[in-house]
C-alpha cells in the first residue's frame, strides 16, 4: 500500500488530500464543491437542458434546474433525478419531465438540448487538481465523504431513518470507524453514497471506500493533537450546510446531534453542547424544532467533558463562545477533519502503522 486519495464531498467545499505511506508525506487541496460548480455551470446554459447522471448533494443544483424548469424544456433521468428528491411525482410537478435512465442518454446526443450530468465525483476535474499538485492519477486506494440522507420506505422520514440506521449500527457497539464502506458493503439505503462509488471507479484507484460525512468529521476531529488520550472530549464540525457535535469516550460515540447551520446561534449551539453531554437531548425534540436529529447512547455530564474541538468552515460561530472551545485542526488544517478522518479510518481498515497528525 502506497498512494491514497481521500475526497470530502462538502456543500461548499471539495476536500482533498493525498497521502504517500511509504514516505509519510502528504498533499491537499480544497475546491469549491461539486454541487456549487454544477449549479454554476447550469447558470451559464441557455434553452433546454437533458440532465443524466445518478444522486449527488442538491442545494444550488436543485435550485438551478427548477430555476430553469420554469422557462425551458428539463428532461432528467429517474437517477439523477433523485437528487432533487426521492419522490419522483413531486419533481414533476416542479416541472421537470422525469424519463428513464436510457431514454435521457439517448437523447444526450440531441443538438437541440444542454447536456448536463450530476454526480458527486467528478473525475475529470479531480484529475486536474491531482496533477496541478504534480502528482500522478494513480492510486492504490480512494476514500470518498459525503452526508447521504438515505432513501427511506415510504411514510417513513428520511431523517428517522438515517439516524436509526446509525444507532443500530453504533450500539453493536461499533465506533464511527466502522462506518467506512468498500465498494460492493455500502448499504442499500444508502444511495448516494453506493452513487459515488460507482463514479469513483474512474479515479484510476484499485479500491474505493465511502463514509458518511458525520462519521468522518468525528474521526477526523478526534485526531486533533488537542485530544490526546483526554476523554470523554465533544467534537464539534460546523460545516457549511451541517453541523455535527458528538461526545466521544475513545473511539466510541456517547451521542451526537445534527443541524442545519443555517439555523445555528451561538446561544443554541452552546445549549446543545450541554444537553448533549447531560444526556437532555431527544431526536424527536431535535426534529421538532428544526434539526437533522439526535443520537443519545448515555449521558457522561459535562462537568466530566475534557476537551471541546471546534473545525469546519463556519466555526466562527463559536468565536464569542463562554464555553472553554479549542480551535482543533488534525494536520495543522480545519479543512481537512472530513479527510483526514476518511485517512484514519482507511488506516485502521488496512491494518496500516499509525499516522501522527500533528
């Protein structure tokens, strides 16, 4: 084992960093996300649009085509469709004609459309950031983050879904590690993530890894040099579009809460981190006020708590905090707590010598 690429998929931001085991080096770099560089490139079109590809992360994507499906013909493939929603009526009556996966290929040749393909993995782009950083397009593995909601039954929430998944799978118990996936693993429900590795097979890697977004920012962050051997310790990623806090006793998770960050304050989070290690938190409270939801195993209290480490792009929030916040950056860099967890978990799948990441 030599050369590995791990990519954290963001809403702003594409992470990626690239990592020699022989030599210990390691390289990066971040990207504006593949979400905001597809809505761009939408925005840049004209006329009708014929748009194929399988689920990526919507937000800007999903604004754009609707956008465009007021004033223009949008065909979409079931597929790719499912990045707008799961629901295929209701992106038809936003106006997009839904059609089969082969019809929309053939009709990706037809002159009279823009053809448009969504996708988290972005083969091509990612090839020219790996070569501006003057390294070859070869590597022995590939590791991929992204936050995958999950296709929930019908009736069924998607939220409650995803989190119920998590939790039969962390009280086994199983640590936030073993939610890495090789290619041919990834769970059923998980279609985002199983859409990526399908796309990551073209990174010229001899094999792919993929892991929820969450998961990978409380493996990243638990790396910080902060945290040490000091434990119970709360992480807490607050990334563009979620946040994500989790108390953490070593590699198990005690409990974890998501949020959007747009509806994040100071005041809520600072609540949050409290109730969290107190054990006051509660999914169903979680989803009622507006959040992704919550995960409680046990209370540790927070007067026990060792460490705070606050990364991601928005930590700012947490700048004027009254709580003892420590600004944690796993290799010397906030941006990489997605990778470099991707990176850990890697390492401990493979059975590979420790990685210092100070």
């Amino acid at each position: 084992m030599s050369q590995l690429l791990m990519i954290d998929v963001g809403a702003g931001t594409m992470d990626i960093l690239c990592y020699d085991t022989s030599s210990g080096e390691h390289f990066k770099a971040v990207a504006p996300s593949p979400v905001r560089h597809l809505a761009w490139q939408i925005t840049q079109t004209s006329g009708d649009l014929v748009v194929s590809g399988v689920e990526m992360g919507g937000g800007p994507v999903t604004e754009a085509l609707r956008q465009r499906a007021a004033t223009d013909r949008v065909v979409i493939s079931s597929s790719a469709a499912a990045t707008l929603h799961h629901d295929m009526d209701r992106v038809r009556q936003w106006g997009l004609i839904v059609e089969e996966d082969a019809a929309v290929e053939r009709l990706c040749g037809d002159p009279g459309y823009t053809a448009v393909r969504l996708s988290d993995v972005q083969p091509e782009r990612i090839g020219q950031i790996i070569s501006g950083l003057g390294l070859p397009m070869a590597f022995d593995a590939v590791a991929l983050c992204a936050q995958d909601h999950g296709v929930a039954p019908r009736g069924v929430s998607h939220l409650d879904y995803r989190h119920n998944l998590f939790q039969e799978i962390l009280e086994r118990p199983a640590t936030p590690f073993d939610l890495l996936y090789r290619d041919g693993e990834v769970p059923e429900a998980f279609n985002r993530l199983r859409s990526m590795v399908s796309d990551a097979r073209k990174l010229n890697a001899q094999a792919v890894y993929v892991m929820d977004s969450g998961m990978a920012a409380m493996c990243g962050a638990a790396q910080d040099a902060h945290a040490g051997n000091a434990s119970p310790i709360i992480i807490l990623d607050i990334a563009t579009s979620h946040t994500v806090a989790a108390v953490m006793e070593g590699d198990q998770v005690a409990g974890f809460v998501e949020y959007h960050t747009r509806d994040m304050t100071l005041a809520r989070l600072e609540d949050l981190l409290v109730a969290l290690a107190d054990g006051r938190v509660r999914h169903d409270r979680i989803l009622a006020e507006g959040g992704h939801g919550a995960y409680l195993r046990h209370a540790v209290g927070f007067d026990r708590v060792r460490a705070i480490i606050a990364t991601g792009p928005k930590r700012r929030l947490m700048a004027d905090s009254t709580l003892p916040v420590i600004w944690g950056a796993p290799w010397g860099d906030n941006m990489m707590t997605g990778a470099v967890g991707l990176l850990e978990a890697m390492r401990r799948r493979l059975g590979l010598a420790p990685i210092h990441y100070l």
